[in-house]
C-alpha cells in the first residue's frame, strides 16, 4: 500500500508541478516562435471562411453574425452559418442577412457533422471556427491569421477570456473556474513556444482549409482532434493570445462538471480515433502529449489510490494518518461547496477552487 501511495503522490505531482517545471525550462532554453509578419507587414491576406455551427440560435445570431462583420480584416471573407437541424428561426434569420454571410443547411447530427458540412461549403483558404454564444476581440482575425505567413503553422488557437478571470459573475464556480483556466492557458503559451499546443480553443481558432479531415459523428472533442491530425501531420498549431473571445462561466458548478466530464470521455476518446498519438516516434508533441494530457487521465486514478492507501495505512502511521486527514479535508469542502450551493445557492471562495481543481483533475 505504501508504494501506491508514493506512485500516486508521484503521478499527481508530476502533472500539476514537474511538468509544468519542465515545460517552463525547455520554453526558455528551445524557444521556437511562429515566425510570423507583424499585422501591418502583410499586404496579400489569405481569403477565410468563418464556420459557425449552430442549433436554435435564432436568438444570438444577429448580434454574433454582427460582431464578426465589424471585426477588421483586409482580405476576403465569407461567413458559413451551419444550421444543425434547428427547429427555431435560425434559418430565417440568416436567410435575412446579406453576403458575405451564407446558410447551409444539414439534419440535426451534431456538432462534428455540421462542421464537415460547413468546410465542405467553405472557399477560403483558411478555416476560422466560432461559436454562437461569444463574441471576438476587434483584433482577433488578423491576429489569428498573421500566424499562417510562417510556413510550418497549420493552425492557430485564440485565447478563451471568461468573465471569471477579471469580474464578478452570478457563477458559483467563478472564481475557481478562472483560476484553473490561467493555469491551463499558462501550458498552452509554453507548449506552443516549444514546437505545438496539443489542440485549441473550440471558440477560436484557425487552420489551414487542406488540414481538414471530416470528424466522425461521434467525436465529442472536435477542437482537439482537428487540430491534433495536423499535429501528427507535421505541422504546428500555436497559440495566439492577442485574439481574442469572450465567454461566461458555467452557471454552477454541475454545468461545470457535466462539461469536464464530457471533456475526460472526450480525451479517451480520441486515443481510439487516432491510437498515433501514442507512438512516440509519430506524434511530434509525444512528451508533452503524454505528460498534459494522458498525465490528466492519470490522475483521477491516482487520487483514487492515495485516498485508498492512506485510509489502509492510517492506523499504523502518523504520516499516513494526517495525510488521510489532508485528503478529507480537501474533499469536505468540496462536498461543502456542493451543498452550499444546493441550499444557499453560493459558496466561500475557497470551497470554489477547491470544488474547480477537484474538477480540474479530469480536463
């Protein structure tokens, strides 16, 4: 029991700080930024589709479909409303739009097909990707594509900003949620300086129309496997933080775990779909891959075991017994947090970072 407990306290540590470490180390010993033409060095700007997958939207739309049309952006473009089987007047309202803003139509199938059926429609040579509920920052277009004047970036992923991370929201889980978000984009901005991040931000982010292969209908993470293929193709995908989208966090804290959980089911997932990314020799990012986001898988399962083992060896060990202490401890105020907000509707501040990095463990 002992040695189970030593491996998982070596496992979750590894994760949350050894990588980390060493990610920080090989960022600033083996740099490698896009190069990349400052925004007023580029005078031929590639021609983007904007693909935008939405299922009773009607409400959103104007004002997304506006926000994207006042974005600057010199070259040409053209914006693919996908309407994935909407019963609503989603349709109506795009159909009321004026070009470059176009309506494809597909029976409700999902996210994944609705997509395939948006590139498919597409003309540009670059393929942004958006989402009905945020809005980009005025630089977002040309920031994002400014990355494709370096010939080895296959894609490029925005920033996600959540309202959590710089005000007060009616969210539960606010506080806890921006926390865990800077840390996740802190890995991102490193692991793109090394070589390539190990997916997107489904929110925003570009890649090049050619890299595209259609996603199985099933696919639960498309904003890491499209991106990933590329990976394993050779290309980068980096990390833009001067584009910009602004998004709300999850109301309380079961939308949030409903959404990690999904993400976990979505990160065993794609070790099925493309098995290569466990092959050292064939997936380019292998350490870091290995390390962020298997590491991820891990760790549920090593919370598991050093709760489990401590509990057996507490009674013959000090050591062993405040450790079981310090678990209980944590996973009380989680527990704490849960009831608060059934009862109170709120929760202390700690008990949201608490309950979020608990949460935290299976992104």
């Amino acid at each position: 029991m002992g040695i189970l407990f030593w491996i998982s306290i070596a496992v979750i540590g590894y994760v949350y700080v050894g990588y980390p470490l060493l990610l920080a180390a090989c960022s600033r010993l083996s740099q490698r930024l896009a190069r990349r033409r400052a925004v007023d060095e580029i005078h031929m700007w590639p021609s983007i589709s904007i693909v935008l997958a939405a299922r009773n939207e009607a409400a959103r739309l104007p004002a997304r479909i506006a926000n994207l049309l006042e974005i600057a952006y010199p070259g040409p473009r053209e914006i693919i409303v996908v309407s994935d089987g909407s019963t609503d007047d989603t349709a109506d309202v795009v159909r009321s739009l004026a070009a470059p803003v176009r309506l494809v139509e597909v029976p409700a199938g999902g996210k994944p097909l609705a997509l395939n059926a948006g590139v498919a429609a597409a003309t540009g040579d670059i393929l942004v990707f958006a989402d009905a509920r945020q809005r980009f920052n005025d630089a977002a277009l040309m920031e994002l594509v400014a990355n494709f004047s370096d010939p080895e970036v296959g894609g490029a992923t925005g920033e996600l900003v959540i309202d959590a991370e710089h005000e007060a929201t009616d969210s539960t889980v606010g506080d806890g949620i921006g926390m865990y978000w800077r840390y996740e984009k802190w890995l991102r901005r490193h692991e793109s300086c090394v070589w390539s991040t190990l997916g997107a931000t489904g929110a925003i982010y570009a890649l090049r129309r050619h890299l595209w292969r259609p996603l199985p209908a099933e696919t639960l993470l498309d904003d890491v496997l499209a991106p990933m293929r590329a990976v394993l193709a050779g290309w980068r995908i980096v990390f833009e933080e001067r584009a910009q989208a602004f998004d709300q966090a999850a109301p309380d804290a079961s939308a949030e775990a409903r959404r990690k959980i999904r993400t976990l089911a979505g990160n065993y997932q794609i070790l099925a779909q493309e098995p290569r990314l466990l092959v050292p020799f064939l997936n380019p990012v292998w350490f870091h891959y290995m390390s962020h986001k298997v590491g991820r898988l891990l760790v549920p399962w090593a919370l598991a075991g050093a709760l489990v083992s401590s509990a057996a060896l507490a009674l013959h060990s000090w050591f062993f017994a405040a450790a079981l202490a310090l678990q209980g401890t944590f996973y009380g105020l989680a527990l704490l947090g849960a009831w608060l907000e059934r009862e109170v509707g709120d929760r202390p501040r700690g008990v949201q970072i608490a309950a979020a990095d608990g949460q935290g463990a299976v992104r």
